[in-house]
C-alpha cells in the first residue's frame, strides 16, 4: 500500500471532492492518475493540486454519455495500454427532497445515466482492460445504497442501490479472474455537492452520525486507497460504510 509506482489508475469525477482527494492519495502513492471531469477548467485547477512532479493527467468526457465513455477507454488502451485501478466516483444527486409523485422525469433520467449507466457503462470497458494482468475496481457508492435515509431524492436512493447491485454482481463474475470489485457506503462528507444538498452548515447534521461528526473526502478516499491495494487482496463484493457509524443505527 505504500506504493502504487507504475499502476494506471482511472478516477471518475476526480476534480472535486472525493475524487480529487483519492486522486492526491493515489499520487502521493506514485501512481500514475488519470482524472476525468467534464469541466476543463476543474480539471486544470484540479492537476494544479496534484503533489509535485506527480504523473497526473486530465482527460474532458462526461459519464451521462455512452459516446465519451467510449472515447475515454479508447484513449486510455492507446496512451496507456491497461488499467489496474478503477475508481468510479462520477455522480450527482438529483432533485433531493423531492416526492416520488412530483420528482421530474427529465431529472430522473439524469440521475440514472450518470450514477447506474455510467457506472456500469465504465465498468465493461474496464473489466476488458484488466482480463489480462487482473486489477481493482472501486465504485463510488452512499450509505444510501444501503438503505433510504431520507425522504424523498428517490433516483438518489435506487442509483446508489443499483450500485451496489453492480458491484455485488460484478465481484462474483470477475472473483477467479484477479479483478476485486468494492465499493465504498459514504455517510455525510464535507464536499461541495452536499454542500448544495444540504446548505452551508453541514456541520449541524453532525450528530446524525454516532461518531458525532460529518466525515472529510480525505476518510473516503483512504478506504478506496486502501481496497485498491495489495493489503486488500482477500476483499471483493464488499460495500464498505465510510459513515460515523451510521449504518449501526
């Protein structure tokens, strides 16, 4: 775990939050980053805060997209010829709070294209990259793919469900074929999507979480660091709550 020299590994939405934090651990690691974004200028300032002489690149596609998704692994069998490590962390939340009976269907659609398509689009593409030399693939999925926290946000809630479901799925298909499949269940982190979720003072929901705080990208991306490398070699299927303790309630 010390060391990920010479691993090519994928992070999707890797400019902000989450995937920016497990971009900087991997880097810090000597892994070789590919971060993917939609946002170029997000993707410029996220390189920007990659540790020094750190082998990082940016690469523009949007996971709502078969055709960039397909583009992406087109690039990345041309420029680096495999993939070890896949984290697929690109999501959004949809229209949060919202009742079942009045959630937009145009949102809806959204929701699912990026967090269940996308995902499960991206890991095709990736599982055919690692047949040959095996690997490790982390999706990025909530404590809401483990049970409903919350009313209403029902995309939210049946996308990361079906993430899980993919990664079950997935881990039992590819077990005999080296490639571990996990995923990681956040609690509250402190990002700035859930900032726009649930307003400025994150820190008042707290106490939602038995450990008595919201968590930081920096605990998440430790867990993925650490499922994607050799100390996590006897783990596959697993979705592992990063969450306070939320999960015990």
């Amino acid at each position: 775990m010390n060391s990920f020299e010479n691993k090519v590994i994928l992070i999707t939405g890797g400019t902000a939050g989450i995937g920016l934090a497990t971009a900087i651990e991997f880097a810090k690691k000597d892994g070789r980053v590919l971060l993917v974004g939609r946002n170029v200028d997000k993707g410029s300032k996220a390189i920007a805060q990659m540790p020094h002489n750190a082998n990082c690149e940016f690469y523009s596609a949007d996971m709502s997209k078969r055709s960039d998704i397909k583009r992406l692994f087109s690039y990345i069998k041309e420029h680096y010829g495999r993939l070890d490590i896949a984290v697929n962390n690109a999501g959004m939340f949809g229209a949060s709070f919202t009742k079942i009976t009045e959630y937009p269907d145009e949102v809806w659609d959204e929701v699912i294209a990026t967090n269940v398509t996308g995902v499960y689009q991206c890991m095709k593409y990736e599982i055919q990259l690692m047949e040959q030399s095996g690997g490790a693939i982390v999706n990025v999925a909530s404590v809401s793919g483990l049970k409903a926290n919350y009313a209403g946000g029902c995309a939210y809630t049946a996308s990361k469900h079906a993430v899980v479901g993919l990664t079950k799925s997935a881990a039992l298909e590819m077990a005999k074929s080296n490639i571990r499949v996990n995923s990681v269940c956040p609690g509250l982190i402190r990002t700035d999507m859930s900032v726009s979720v649930f307003g400025e003072n994150l820190d008042a929901y707290g106490d939602t979480h038995p450990i008595g705080r919201i968590g930081e990208v920096e605990e998440v991306a430790n867990a993925i660091v650490w499922l994607s490398s050799n100390k996590a070699e006897f783990i596959t299927g697993c979705c592992l709550p990063v969450d306070g303790g939320l999960m015990v309630k």
